[in-house]
C-alpha cells in the first residue's frame, strides 16, 4: 500500500548535496508536483546546491551550509517550528543529515531500508522505502516518490534558466560551430581523465567542426587543469572554468551539440538539459552513477578494476562499491572516445 492514497498536504525533502544528486531529486520532485500539484514542497538543500535550485517553481528552498554546523542546525529548527509535514523524505545518509532530521517535525520520516542506510540513517526514519533492487541513484530517489504514492513515470526536468543565462551560452560560438563541452574535473583528481587525452579529445573534436569549450568550478585544482589542457593543445578551445555561474554553466551545457566529463555534476547537469554525455567511468558503477539519458555513450572500465580490487564478479559486490588507485583512468583509450564522438 502506498503510504499516501491521495495527495499530502506539504512534503519536506531534505537532499543537501551533491550536484548530481540534487539534479537526479529534482526529476522526483517534479513527478510529484504533476501528480499532486496542490502539495506543498519544502526542499533543504546546500549552498551550492541552491544556486542551482532556489527558483524551482513551487518548490520552498532552505538552504543549510554546512559550515554553521550544529548553529546552522538550530535556525533551521526555528524556521520551520509550528510546522509538521505529512512527510519528511530523508534522502542523504551522512550522519550530519540525519542529526538535521531531528527538529524537523513530520508525520512520517521516511528514508532508506537497512540494506542501504548507511551510518545509522535507518535509526532517524519511521518508514523505510522497500527498494533494494534499483541501480540506478536516480531510480533509487524515485522510490521515495513511488512509496508516497506517486504512479511510475519516466524522468522529466525544468530547472529555470533565465534569458542572460541563454545569451551568455548562445555567445559562446559566435561562429555558430557546434559545440563540444568538456568538464574535465571529477570531485577527486584520481577520478579525473589524463590531461594530455583531454588536451588530444579537445584538438579531435575542433578539425572535426566543432568549438570547443572547457567547464568547471572556481576550484584552483580545476583552473590549473584546464589550462595544462590548453598548454598541450595544438588548436584553440575556449576556458570558461571558474567563469560561469551555475545556471550560466547549466545554460552552456544545454547549448552543447556533446558534452565529455568524468563522474562529476556537469554530467548530470547536461543531462537534466537533454543533452548527450560522453561518461569516463573508473571508479564508480556508470549503471549507479553514469549519466542517466547517455548510458549508451559511456566509456567504463570500471568493471574490470573493481572485479580485480575486490576479487569478486561484479553481480556479487555490493550498490556502491568503489575502486581506487590513480592508475584507473589511464585505461581509457582516446581511440574509444573518438567512436563516440564520431556517432554523436
């Protein structure tokens, strides 16, 4: 039986981070508004994460920085007192997270089974969501969308981007080229591509028609990446890390003809626009973690590396397992990207 038989009142989904993940909440988010268009939605999200999502339509974004810590923790407390949700969607397993939980007051606080809750988010729900069999973190996050009572649908997105947002990404190739969008930079630098194959990728795509452009963060380590990639090219690409916005980046990646990105949030960002991901996958399972709509353009070897690391075939090792070393990446050939260049 679904929890909710018809449409809640107010739901209050708490999904701080990562910009991944906030783009695959945003698709379950939106199903639920379709069909329960009356319920209001509360969403506490990150910093970050809010210049991203904070004019959803009809969704209430609270922003917790997770520098405030447990002051932070108190404001939001004191925010929302006097309200109790019909439900609150405990969608974070960090145990910061799950302390958040404890002054939000809801009818049902509902987060992941036991199976899959980690760091001890099972003690902080009253319901748990049954799923165990999704791969997919997209398709996990649905689960709570469908445990509430929401008919099975497919994945949809609207993140609102403004008309300079637009100008700023149609500006970007003024020549009208295609464009061809490498984010480079993963959350960690072992995840990360060889700099000379980006470098080789990047100088490919501009003989075969393309602009060129590289995205990313402010972060130091992703602007000193993308200038050793411009430093070993022998063409021109265009250097927007630590350039854009959020919603500018998201704009630029909507404009894309093809983006190519490691795991990281730019892939799912291009996702949420409709736009074609190249994946460079090592580390981390692409069915879990790969870019949703572009599973057919992914370029994995993960598979290999975690089934030596762990000594055991893939189907027996558990969700989310990860391999690690800084020589994963290496085995992805610059031929296997050139193939799917070539059939974008």
């Amino acid at each position: 039986m679904p929890l909710f038989t018809s449409a809640p009142k107010s739901i209050c989904l708490l999904r701080l981070s990562a910009i991944g993940d906030v783009c695959h909440a945003v698709a379950m988010v939106q199903a639920i508004q379709k069909q329960w268009p009356t319920t209001k939605i509360t969403w506490i999200m990150g910093k970050i994460e809010a210049q991203l999502l904070n004019d959803l339509p009809n969704v209430e974004v609270i922003v917790f920085d997770k520098k405030t810590g447990y002051q932070g923790m108190k404001a939001i407390w004191k925010q929302l007192s006097g309200r109790k949700f019909d439900a609150l969607l405990h969608m974070q397993l960090a145990l910061r997270a799950s302390a958040l939980t404890i002054g939000i007051k809801a009818k049902y606080k509902v987060g992941f089974n036991r199976k899959r809750a980690k760091e001890g988010q099972w003690l902080f729900t009253n319901k748990k969501v049954p799923d165990t069999a999704s791969q997919h973190v997209l398709d996990s996050f649905f689960e709570f969308a469908y445990y509430l009572g929401i008919e099975k649908t497919t994945p949809t997105w609207h993140i609102p981007l403004s008309e300079s947002d637009i100008n700023f990404a149609q500006s970007i190739s003024p020549s009208g080229k295609p464009l061809f969008v490498i984010s480079p930079a993963a959350s960690k630098d072992e995840r990360n591509w060889l700099t000379e194959r980006y470098a080789a990728i990047a100088d490919y795509a501009i003989e075969k028609g393309f602009e060129v452009a590289l995205c990313g963060s402010p972060a130091p380590r992703e602007i000193t990446l993308g200038e050793n990639i411009q430093k070993l090219m022998q063409q021109s690409a265009i250097n927007l890390i630590g350039k854009t916005t959020l919603k500018q980046l998201t704009a630029t990646l909507k404009q894309a003809q093809v983006v190519l990105a490691p795991d990281s949030g730019p892939a799912h960002i291009a996702t949420t626009q409709g736009t074609p991901v190249i994946g460079l996958y090592g580390h981390s399972n692409p069915l879990r973690t790969g870019p949703y709509l572009s599973q057919d353009n992914v370029v994995s070897v993960y598979e290999k590396h975690v089934e030596l690391q762990h000594k055991k075939p893939l189907n027996e090792l558990s969700w989310s397992t990860r391999v690690k070393g800084s020589y994963v990446m290496q085995d992805i050939n610059i031929e296997d990207i050139i193939k799917k260049i070539n059939n974008a």
